[in-house]
C-alpha cells in the first residue's frame, strides 16, 4: 500500500514541477499539496520537495492571494485527500518553513 501511495505522490510532484515551469500555478499548487500530504503520511522526507514548491508559490502570489487559491481548491483537494488531509496543509508548510 505504501509503495503505491508513494508512486501516486510521486506523479503528482512530476505534475506540480511540469505545471510550474509552464507557470500554471494553480494547478502547481493542487498537485503539490497533493504529493506533500500523501508522501508525508508515509513517512517519506521527499514530501519537502513539494513543499519548497508551494512555498515558493505562496510567497510569489502573497498570503492573501494563496489563501484565497487554498480555498478555491478546497474540494478539489477534498475529493483526493479528504478534509483531514486540506486541513493539514498549512500545517504542512510551517512544518517545512520550521526544519
């Protein structure tokens, strides 16, 4: 089970970095959360490399404008992760804003 949660992360951080260099950053985002949370919950440090991402978007759009984009995602990223899983991104991030 871990192993095909750590592939479905590991797509998803292929799509935040494929979305990013064409400077799509909301799908960026989506995918980013995405991987950070999935690859967290199976303990696996490479969930930092898509957290460097988002932060980077985050700091590029502001906090005001990221955390309307957190919001407009909302139940995109409730449908994969659940409501446990959008609850904890910005936890996430000031985890890795923290280490």
């Amino acid at each position: 089970m871990a192993q095909d949660v750590y592939l479905q992360g590991l797509s998803y951080s292929y799509l935040a970095e494929a979305y990013y260099s064409i400077e799509d950053l909301k799908n960026s985002f989506y995918h980013g959360c995405l991987d950070s949370y999935l690859i967290k919950q199976i303990n696996s440090l490479e969930w930092r490399k898509s957290a460097g991402l988002i932060t980077i978007i985050k700091s590029q759009l502001g906090n005001v404008a990221f955390d309307q984009l957190l919001s407009e995602m909302r139940s995109q990223i409730i449908a994969v992760i659940g409501v446990d899983g959008y609850d904890y991104i910005p936890q996430l991030l000031k985890e890795y804003l923290n280490n």
